[in-house]
C-alpha cells in the first residue's frame, strides 16, 4: 500500500504544526515591531504577549471557520 493510512492522513498533526508556527511568527512579529520602535521592556513582552493571543484568536477562528 503507498501513502498515508486513514488514520494517519486525518490525525490534524499537521495542522497543530501550522497552528503553533501561526502563533509563533504573530508573537515575534509583535517582539520586532516593539524592539525597533525602542520601546520598555514591559511593552515588548506586552507586544509578545498580545500577538501569542492573537495568534491563538486566529487558530480558533480558522478551526471553526474551516471544522478543522
């Protein structure tokens, strides 16, 4: 048999891979935009901590958007 089985193709391990990325590059992107704006060091871990959730807002949006 080639590929995937059932199983394995319909797990979502994938998908929990894309979502932490998602959330990782919408937490750095907030990090670099408070660093090169000097901000304090509470508004960069702020920025961070608004763009992780964001980046979770997002994931769930799509997962009930798209039933993932």
């Amino acid at each position: 048999m080639v590929g995937p089985t059932r199983e394995e193709a319909t797990d979502g391990g994938g998908n929990r891979y894309l979502a932490s990325a998602l959330v990782a590059l919408l937490a750095v992107s907030g990090v670099t935009v408070a660093l090169q704006a000097k901000a304090s060091l509470l508004v960069v871990a702020l920025s961070g901590l608004g763009g992780v959730l964001v980046g979770l807002a997002f994931v769930a949006y799509f997962k009930w958007s798209f039933r993932l």
